[in-house]
C-alpha cells in the first residue's frame, strides 16, 4: 500500500515526491485554518489583560461558540463554492459567482 493509502504500492525505500508535496500542501492548509481560529477567537473572546492563568467560564464559552461558529462558516462557503463549481463545470463558463 502506498504512503497514504491510495494508488499502487511503491517499490521498497522509493518515495513519491507528489505524495510528499500534497502532505506539505494539507500540513500547510490546517496550519493556516489553526493559526486564523486562534487569531479570531483569542481577540473577540479573551481580554488583553489576563487576570488569571486559566480560562474563565465565559471565555471558555465564547471560544468553543467562536469555533463552532468558524467551521460552520467554513463548511456553507465550501459547500457554496462547490456548487457554484459544478454550475459552472455544467454550463461551460470559466467563471462564477458566489
């Protein structure tokens, strides 16, 4: 079986390169949503003067909505964009609108 499961083995010590490219991609991409529901989140739920070395309870709150909230979003416009790509694929335009 192949590095991540898919496609024909490789022969023995033999690494794909594009395997290892789309990895470093995925890496990179989570790395970025991560890095953007840190940077949301801590500004709009946690004070910039910490009085405490824990959460409170409504900081811990405000973050889990905050997340919540950030892959939700991140979910319609995905699901937006797709069909707004298979319309396009459909009709033959190279352009679409969301």
């Amino acid at each position: 079986m192949s590095l991540f499961g898919r496609g024909a083995p490789t022969p023995s010590g033999a690494v794909n390169q594009e395997r290892i490219e789309m990895a470093i991609n995925e890496i990179d991409m989570v790395s970025d949503v991560f890095n953007r529901i840190v940077s949301s989140c801590h500004s709009k739920c946690i004070s910039p003067r910490y009085a405490e070395g824990d959460l409170n309870k409504g900081e811990s709150v405000c973050i889990d909505r905050c997340v919540a909230k950030f892959f939700e979003v991140n979910k319609k416009v995905g699901e937006k964009m797709q069909s707004a790509g298979a319309n396009a694929q459909a009709t033959g335009s190279t352009s679409f609108s969301l």
